[in-house]
C-alpha cells in the first residue's frame, strides 16, 4: 500500500496553493517554491513506487526464562530503500521492536524481554519503505515469523534434591542391600553405615538399597485440575526437575501434554521445561501419577507435591514459593 507521508500531504498543499495564487494574482515569485516542491512529491513518487518487494531474514532469539533479555536481527535485502521495519510480539514479550534500516542486507537489532511462560510469536514484521524526502511511503506485510519459549521461573528448593529422591524411595520400601558409597549432603542419617565409615576416619559412607530412591532416578507427574493454576503447577514442578538434574539424578516428567523417560543432561532439561511451558488445565491419569515418585496437583485450593504419599503444600518444598 502506497500513500503520502504527513510531510508529503504538506508539500503538497504547499504546491497546490501556490500555483492557484500564482493563477490568481500572477505572483510569478511564487514558482521558485512551487515548482521545486511539486517535483520532488513526482519525484519522491516514483522512487518508491519502484521499490520491490524487500525481503526479512530474521535471527530468531533464543528460549529463556521469564525475565531474559534477548536480542534480535534484522536483515531486511532488497533494492537498498531506507526501510522501517516492525515485528509483531506476541502477549508474553515486550520490547521496542521498530528499527531503521536499509534495504540492502544489513543488519539491525532490537531488544526484547520475555515476560510470560509459553510459546510466543516474533514477526511477522511489516516494512515500511520510504524515500529520501520523506514524503512517499509503501508499506509491504512480511509473513515468515519465528518462535521463543519462556520456560516457567525456577526457585530454589527447601530440602536438598537427593534428600527428596531419598524420601521418595523409603516410601516404597527397600528390597536388598546394594552396597556403600560416601556421605552427600541431604543423606538420611539413618542411612549411615557407622562400621563402615569407622574405617574411614574422615569419611562417612551410607548404605544403599535396591530401589530406595538413591538410585539416580525420579520420575515427576504433574496434574491441574478445574481450578487450579497451571502457571503456578509449572513452576513448582520446573523448580524440582531442575534440582534433580543439577544434583545428577536422572528425571522423567508426566504432564497431560507428554512424557519423558527418565534421563539426564541438557537436552532432557531444555524438553521438561518445554514441555512445562505448554502445561494447561488438564488431568492427568490416576495410573500415571500413582507409579510417580513425586506429584504435582493445582487445585482450587492451590498447589501441593506429594512427596512419598504425604501431601506437602509447595511453600514447604519451595524456598521462595511458587508465586
């Protein structure tokens, strides 16, 4: 769509009255105005009506937390026009997402912030080309757009990870000895071998047990019900999976969106938090969550784990809540 600028409109009443007062009363001074500023509205007219259709590449900004600043670029090719461009955000971002540039493969860049946990859109962007003058302006509507994933915050938990794997597996009982290894923080103490760690003077070694929750695994369910807030579910849920992984226990996750086996490293971290991204209002299977070690339940009344059969609000397990 082509159309004048506000500067073009004025030049362009300039020009008109002055030629119908240069008709009227022969004020021929007039023409050394008149003249030079209709000519450059033909001018400036024509120079962007020939401008093809420019062409965005954009760097899309990388998934983050809520409160992550990122950086796009901007890449505009075509003819070498003086464009402006404008990406659309999506409701979770902000930013100022208008720059100034040329048309001739150069980049430009804005910064934007990631506000809420989902999926976001960036672009598509809309160019604005314009001439020299500034009095003639063509806008073109781009239609690629990219994507950014605000994962749900993560706060520090209460108890240490592996005390709460450790709490998990007590719970469905300990089948055999399975050997000794040394003292972590967060180890029940009930779990210290003192005949063992009596040969070892400066350590203290536990004793562990087939299936007693000291086996590197957890599986985590999550389950929203009518009611209950999703948003606050992800963060509890994100929050426990994190640890778990920081401390190197291998974490699986159960939404009503998907799963994940239980494993460990960057790439199952970055697929929880994705997945915990997309959590809605849904319920989960009473079979999926009754074979997890830890539950996750958003009601009405708010948000609770259930942590080795006891219910425990999120405020006690997480040491800066939810919220």
């Amino acid at each position: 769509m082509m159309r004048p600028t506000g500067r073009g409109v004025v030049v362009a009443l300039v020009a008109l009255c002055g030629f119908a007062s240069a008709r009227l009363f022969g004020a021929r001074s007039l023409n050394a105005v008149v003249v030079p500023a209709a000519c450059a509205f033909v001018v400036a007219a024509l120079l962007v009506a020939r401008v093809d259709r420019p062409r965005v590449v954009r760097g899309p900004p990388a998934d983050g937390f809520p409160g992550d600043e990122r950086r796009v670029s901007l890449a505009v090719e075509g003819d070498g026009a003086v464009v402006t461009v404008r990406d659309d955000l999506g409701s979770g971002l902000d930013g100022d997402a208008t720059v100034r540039s040329v048309a001739d493969g150069r980049e430009a860049r804005y910064d934007l912030v990631l506000r809420e946990r989902g999926r976001h859109a960036v672009g598509p962007a809309t160019v604005v080309a314009s001439d020299p003058f500034g009095l003639w302006r063509r806008s073109f509507a781009d239609v690629d757009s990219d994507e950014v994933t605000v994962y749900p915050a993560v706060v520090p938990l209460a108890i240490p990870p592996r005390a709460l794997a450790a709490a998990v597996g007590a719970a469905g009982g300990r089948s055999e000895f399975e050997g000794v290894r040394e003292y972590a923080p967060g180890d029940p103490l009930r779990d210290v071998n003192w005949k063992a760690s009596a040969k070892r003077p400066d350590d203290y070694l536990v004793t562990t047990y087939a299936g007693d929750g000291t086996d590197g695994r957890l599986v985590v369910a999550v389950d929203v019900s009518e009611g209950g807030d999703p948003g606050l579910a992800a963060v509890a849920a994100a929050s426990v999976v994190v640890a778990c992984l920081d401390a190197g226990i291998d974490v699986g996750l159960r939404t009503p969106a998907g799963s994940l086996a239980p494993a460990g490293g960057v790439a199952t971290r970055r697929r929880a938090l994705e997945l915990l991204a997309d959590l809605d209002r849904a319920s989960l299977a009473s079979g999926k969550q009754e074979s997890a070690r830890v539950v996750v339940r958003a009601d009405a009344d708010g948000v609770a784990l259930v942590v080795a059969g006891v219910e425990r609000s999120a405020d006690d397990v997480l040491r800066e809540g939810p919220a």
